[in-house]
C-alpha cells in the first residue's frame, strides 16, 4: 500500500513540479513509520530532489486535509532556490552535523526534531550566535511517546534521535507566520518577583491575587470558564521598548500551576524580574480568530504547516480546521506538514518552541 501510495504521489509531483526539485518533505502517520525508509529511497530515487527530509507524526496535512486517524503519506516539493539537507546531533553546546562551509548564506531553515533527543531551543541559541535572525520553521515528530520511537529522514537516510533540517539559500522567499492563537487580558504587569519559571509578584501583588483581581472585574462569565477549564497562559513581552503591547507582541507560556497558600505561580518558562507580562485566554474561537487574521490577505505559491497535536478536532471539534484555513486564505496551493509535538516559529525575530501553535513556511509570499 505505501509503496503504491508513493508512487501515485510522485507522479503527481512530476508532472507538476518536474524531476530533480530543490526541496521535498514526506510526512507520514505512525502506521508507515516503519516503512518511512523506503518511502524516503522511493522518493528520492524518483524525484531526485536536491534537499529530502521528512518524519512519521501523529498525524499528517495536506492541502486543505489533516488526517488524524488512519494511515496517511503527505508529499509536498517545490523549486525554492539553492537547497542542502543536514542530519543534526546536540554534544554538548555544540551542533553536529551543520555544514561548515556552506555553499551558499542561507536565508532560512526547515527543521525537524525528536523531542527526547534534541534540545531545540538550545539548537536556536546556537544558530542565533552564528546566523543572526536566520528563521527556523518546523515542528517536533510526534509520532512515538517516548525515546527511540520517532522517525527522521534526510535523504535517503533515515534516524530515530537528533534532527534533520533543510537549510535554504537566497531564491527560496519563504515567509514564516506563527499562530500562537491566544488573545491578551487585563493590562500588561512587571515581574516584581520571581525565581525560575515561579512569578512570585506582578506589579508588586501575588500572581493569584492578580488574577482573582481580573476574574472579578476584568472577565466575562465565558472568559472564566476559559480560565477554570485550563486555557490561561502568561505572555512575555519580547520587544520590551514598544509604548504599547497586542497580540503579536507576546511569547506564549503555559500557565503550569500556582500555590494557593503563596499566590505564586509556575510557568512553562523562566521569567526574570524586570519582564513585562499579561495573561492570555486560549480557546477553540480565539485561535481561530487569530489564524484567520495571520493568513488575511495572504499570497503564496506553496505551504508547509506545523500545527499543535493538541488542536484539530481536540481543540476545534471538527477536522481540519487548521488546514481550511489556510487553503481558504491561499487558494489550492501545495501544501503538506504535521501535527507537531511543540511547533518551532520566530517571534520577535527570535525562533522559539511553542505549544498549541500553528507555525508555517509560506513559498513565494507576497506581503
């Protein structure tokens, strides 16, 4: 079946992109993770594309199509310009694998990771001092719940640790576009005290206290449900010299707890004083809202999407919400990619992991 699957799906490609393209990325569902292999040889023998990487997820995209139960193979390539695959390992605080030279600046990066092995963030920190301000969009596999289980491939070549990536030289004008999908509450506070990922005060008050003090006069009845239900996050400012702060403006943290006793409150991250915050709301019509608003009045040739494995029919209740929007947005272009397990995007013009996001490289966009 996949073998079939494949060469239906390269044909196609063929005749609409031709031999020997600069990029391709497969993606399939964990039903073909072990098959992943020779649908890589497969596909790099019938194409020939100068840059191949791939890897099996929970679920897999196409043009308008998110397929989240049953086997799926998503095939997407294109002529973006000068392309190179790398295989990628963290040792220590140094990268393994990223070529040196490089045949050409590279203008962007297409990254895939195994979340149990390579620390991406720390992958960021260390482009950041080599390449600063080169965009990183991609996503973790998720198609394993533990180590050893993920499935990478470069080439023809496929790995179960570390990541793969394509880097992508001038030509490819590939524009990245992060849907973090919350929307701010209440006014922005400074981190008075903290240790950590743990906010002590905001604005010299507890966190709790601070919020008590917006559920009471700040939120709607529906706007606290959000809250009780799990959809709090905190917003750290990124660029702390604007005059004012919206939606954009803000990294997007989980809200991972509080002390009742203390009032302080835990966070997916580390905060430090002096750091300007604001709490978020998440839910199914505010990332809907915030997608439509990313993608209005968008132009591409082609996408690749990296969404959340915790939004399509868990976040939206109803399939492909994610990739409707964007096709509608778009029109029918090309488009592949996964639900990851923390999607990679810049903000700020810094590339971060994020979480319940939708990040996506958009091929020849003009905006």
């Amino acid at each position: 079946m996949a073998a079939h699957a494949v060469g239906e799906l390269a044909g196609q490609v063929l005749e609409s992109v031709g031999p020997e393209p600069d990029l391709a990325a497969v993606f399939v569902s964990p039903a073909h993770a072990g098959a992943l292999e020779d649908i890589a040889g497969a596909v790099q023998a019938l194409l020939s594309p100068t840059a191949l990487i791939g890897c099996a997820a929970c679920s897999v995209t196409g043009t308008s199509r998110e397929v989240e139960d049953g086997p799926a193979i998503s095939l997407w390539a294109g002529r973006v310009g000068p392309a190179l695959g790398a295989e990628l390992a963290l040792v220590g605080d140094e990268v393994v694998g990223w070529p040196d030279p490089l045949p050409f600046e590279p203008q962007a990066v297409v990254l895939l990771a195994d979340p149990f092995s390579f620390a991406a963030e720390q992958f960021f920190a260390w482009l950041g001092r080599r390449h600063p301000g080169l965009p990183v969009v991609g996503g973790n596999a998720s198609a394993a719940a533990g180590p050893g289980g993920n499935r990478l491939a470069v080439g023809a070549r496929v790995v179960s640790s570390g990541a793969v990536a394509a880097l992508l030289g001038p030509g490819a004008r590939l524009t990245p576009v992060v849907s973090q999908g919350c929307r701010p509450v209440g006014r922005p506070l400074a981190v008075t005290a903290a240790e950590g990922n743990v906010i002590y005060q905001l604005a010299g008050r507890p966190p709790l206290e601070r919020l008590m003090q917006l559920a009471e006069g700040g939120l709607t009845e529906e706007e606290v449900a959000i809250v009780n239900s799990g959809g709090l996050h905190l917003g750290v400012v990124i660029d702390e010299h604007k005059e004012e702060f919206g939606r954009g403006d803000f990294l997007i943290r989980n809200v991972i707890g509080a002390d009742r006793s203390t009032g302080a409150m835990a966070v997916g991250d580390e905060v430090a004083v002096g750091t300007t915050v604001q709490f978020h709301l998440r839910d199914a019509i505010s990332a809907h809202e915030d997608l439509c608003r990313l993608m209005s009045g968008r132009r591409a040739e082609a996408a690749l999407m990296f969404t959340c494995n915790g939004r399509g029919t868990r976040m939206f209740g109803r399939p492909d919400h994610d990739a409707s929007v964007v096709s509608q947005a778009l029109g029918s272009v090309p488009a592949a990619g996964m639900f990851a397990a923390g999607e990679f995007g810049p903000v700020g013009g810094a590339n971060f992991v994020h979480g319940f996001t939708t990040s996506l490289a958009l091929f020849g966009a003009v905006r």
